[in-house]
C-alpha cells in the first residue's frame, strides 16, 4: 500500500555547554520513537511509512536548515517535532523553511519536571501557530500506551491526507442519475485533499471487455465462484447465468486494466443505466474491487464507488488509508426501525465479502454469502447480486458532504449487531433480501442523523477510528461533525474558535 515518509526530529539549547550534556538523552528519545513508529504503524500487507530520523539535534541556524534539507530530499510529507528539553524557538523556522511548512505537524512532548519539553513546545509550537499554520499537540511520556496510540492515530491521519493528495480518482461514466451529492466538487476537493478526478466514458471499459480480457482468466473466476459457492449461485437461466456471471467478471477485469493503463488509484463505476440496461449488474465487479482477493490470490483492495459516487470513493479512500488498508463498506442509508433502533443499511452495490466474516480468507467469508438473479425491474442486463449481513462488529461510520462549497465530514461511531436469523429474515424483506444488509446501531438519535447527514450512502470500517478522523479533518481543513456522546466531548481545534 501507498505510503509517504515521516519526518522526526527535535530541537535543543543553543548553549553549547547544555546541548553537550543533553543530545545524547535527546537523540535516543528522537531514535525510540521512531522504532516505535517503525514497529506498529504497519498496514495489513506489512508495508510501513519510511521514518527519517534528522541527523543531529538541532542547536543552532546552520545545522536546521542542514536537517531540514535531509528532510526535504527524503521527501517527507509530515514531521513529528519531539520536545524533550527546554529549546530556542527561532531555530524552528530555519528547519520548516528549508523542508516546508504546509504539511501535517505534530508536536510531541515529554511531561515530566526534570526535562521541560512541555515549555519548549509551547513556546515553539506557538511561534507556529502564530503565524496561521495549524498543528497538533500531543503530551505524554513515551511508555504510556494512551500516548503511544495517539501519536499513532494522528500519524494514520496524517498518511491519509498526504497520499491521497497526488492521487486521481477515476469515474467511469459520470454521477449516477443526476446524483448530485455523488458529482466530483473540484475546486473544495483540490483545496482540502489535493485530489483530483478523471471522468472517462463507460465505453472505454466496454472495449477491453471485448478485446483486452483474457478468457482464461474469466473461467478461472466462475470456477472460483462456482468452488466457493456452489448451489448458493441462484441460476435462474434468464437474469443469473453462468454467461451473464462472466460478462461480471469480465467488467471487474476490464476496470482493473483500464485503472492500472489511466493511472487511476480509486475509481467509481456509473452502472445505472447504460451498464445495468445493457451490459450487466456491477454488483460483482465493484465486490471484486473492493476485496482483499480474488481467484489469483490476496491483493489490496481498490476502492470503486458504485453510481459513481465521488464523496463516497473520496471517503471510503481516506479510510481505506487510516485502517492500514482494510476494506471499506458502503452502504445506501435504507431503512430506520425504531423500536429496534436498529438502521437497515442496504444497497445492491459494493458491500466487499470481507464484511460477510471480516476474514482475510474468501472461503470464510463466502460461507455467508448467495448470489442472487438480478432484478429484473431495475437491472434489465442482468448478472448477480450478492447477498448477506454484515458480521457484528464495532464500526465508525463516515461521509463527506459539503455545504456552500465548503467540506464537512459527518462521523459516527457505533456497531453492526447480529441479530436472530427470523428477524434478519423480517428486516431485510421490508427492503430487498437479495442484497447486502448491515444492521447497524448508531451512536446518534435518529433525529441528530437525519439533520445533518449530507446524502444517501454512508461508509464504513471496524473499529474505533473517529479520534484518527478528527486529526485528519483538522489536517485537511475539513469541518469534522462527530455524532454522539464523542462529539460532545471534541474540543474544537483554535483556528476553529478564532
């Protein structure tokens, strides 16, 4: 998975008679938090961010911007700023002029009497903000597991913002059906992430379906559907056959070339109506995508929007990358059941197989899961739609949104339950039994949803991530509104108070 250097460095006394006593204690503190880093942020294919330790502590004018040119040539994208000691402010701007100041800063300090790092970051991290450029604050000493995880939360925000700033989004067809909550927003996007789109017409994968798939691989993919599967591929012999399967396979195979040949690093697919009407469902292309497999073995996942919804790609992008590269889930905002309070979450798109188990194996997640033919009524070019429930997990749950032009990320934390199987059977039947559902609990009233949520497809990933999505909207320049009894307790950042 795609990654971009961090930066670690600290400052010190000018005072030659201090910095000699004390550099040696203060690079081995720069040095074990980068192992740290190096040890545990480390994403689910074993790939980890570079960590670039500054050669020296920095005491004076000459040897910051020497640090500071190290990290700009090792290309770091953010820079953690340790503070162990008291320091001279000042020295901070010869550093960030010769790296660049307009990225991801995290301040990190000791808190103990001895060694006053506490004063040292607020006095520089100050100059800092002073000057409009926006950082964070972390306080703690380095064998505290709840500093630990905090560092390590804001360095996954920080990964999320800088790799996907030189990334481009791929939409093959346009926003579906006028949905103009799912159009690209260029200028706010460009902005706040750096991320830019490409809109390519649809016909574009019609012709490497015809002439650029190899037909090998498209059997080897039905016989792997078939050995997973078995009798729980419904063939109806008109809207579910193995022929229409295969043109499913075979448009999963097409978006792969085309994204590989175009440069794109996550797409969205169009589908309704010109695919669904005459070339197939992209129920099974846009699982396939989004999987951690195939039939050739464990891959990373690509992110595809289906209806090609670019907030919807955006956000599930940005948690792909704070996950370490999870799966991501995205779901239409179906049906709310309050006397359950219980939100059915369905849709007849991308719901990845992973959530049918949450196993890195497809055979244990398959266990769970049927093709169904699909409906006829809406997708007249027929081919599969997958079905199961989400297996019970902790989630938070994501969208970006905009109002007049500016980005906001609603985010909420809550779970997927599992609950009887007749009433699984109840609930999903009031919507559509052929299709993907996730029962989710909400931390959130019903009524706090429905005002602010800004459309109709929310996304997803286990686990608790809502503090890593609060660094990152910071980061961004993104309003973060975090549902729930969490967002009474966000403090809002100072730009956001002045």
């Amino acid at each position: 998975m795609r990654t971009t250097p961090i930066g670690i460095i600290m400052l010190n006394d000018e005072r030659e008679h201090v910095y000699t006593q004390n550099n040696e204690e203060n690079m081995r503190v720069v040095n074990q938090w980068a192992e740290l880093i190096k040890d545990k942020v480390v994403n689910i294919d074993d790939t980890k961010p570079e960590v670039v330790v500054g050669s020296e502590i920095i005491t004076n004018i000459r040897n910051a911007q020497k640090v500071g040119e190290e990290l700009s040539r090792a290309n770091c994208k953010q820079i953690i700023m340790c503070y162990n000691v008291w320091n001279f402010p000042f020295l901070v701007w010869p550093l960030l002029n010769s790296v660049g100041s307009n990225m991801p800063i995290l301040s990190l300090s000791n808190n103990n009497g001895e060694f006053p790092g506490n004063v040292g970051l607020l006095a520089t991290d100050g100059a800092l903000r002073q000057a409009g450029i926006k950082t964070h604050r972390i306080v703690g000493e380095i064998d505290s597991k709840k500093t630990k995880q905090n560092v390590f939360d804001w360095i996954r925000a920080a990964q999320a913002v800088t790799t996907i700033k030189n990334e481009v989004y791929g939409c093959y067809g346009g926003h579906s059906m006028g949905m103009e909550t799912g159009y690209f927003h260029l200028t706010p996007t460009l902005k706040s992430l750096g991320t830019t789109s490409r809109q390519i017409d649809q016909l574009w994968l019609l012709e490497a379906m015809k002439k650029d798939i190899d037909e090998r691989e498209v059997n080897n993919g039905l016989k792997w559907f078939s050995k997973l599967l078995s009798n729980k591929i419904k063939f109806d012999g008109k809207m579910l056959t193995p022929e229409t399967l295969k043109t499913q396979i075979r448009l999963y195979l097409a978006m792969e070339l085309v994204n590989k040949d175009k440069g794109f690093d996550f797409c969205g697919l169009k589908g309704q109506r010109e695919l669904t009407e005459y070339v197939c469902l992209g129920d099974v292309p846009e699982m396939l995508m989004n999987d951690p497999y195939d039939w050739r073995g464990p891959k990373e996942s690509t992110v595809c929007a289906t209806e090609a919804d670019a907030y919807a790609a955006v956000t599930m992008q940005l948690l792909k990358y704070i996950t370490g590269g999870l799966p991501t889930l995205f779901m239409d905002v179906r049906l709310y059941h309050p006397d359950k309070g219980i939100w059915d979450f369905c849709n007849s798109g991308n719901h990845s197989s992973y959530y049918a188990a949450l196993s890195m194996k497809p055979e244990e997640n398959f266990k769970h899961i049927t093709f169904h033919p699909a409906l006829e009524f809406y997708f007249k070019a027929g081919g599969a739609s997958v079905e199961f429930n989400a297996a019970p997990t902790p989630m938070t749950f994501a969208r970006l949104g905009l109002w007049n032009e500016k980005l906001y990320m609603v985010i909420i934390y809550g779970e997927s339950v599992k609950l009887p199987e007749d009433e699984q059977r109840e609930i999903n039947a009031q919507t559509n039994p052929t299709w993907p559902h996730v029962h989710a609990k909400l931390e959130s009233e019903f009524e706090e949803f429905l005002q602010v949520f800004p459309c109709n497809h929310i996304i997803a990933v286990p686990g608790d991530r809502v503090r890593i999505l609060n660094y990152l909207c910071e980061i961004a320049g993104i309003t973060p509104i975090i549902l729930g009894s969490k967002g009474k307790k966000r403090m809002p950042a100072v730009w956001e108070r002045i």
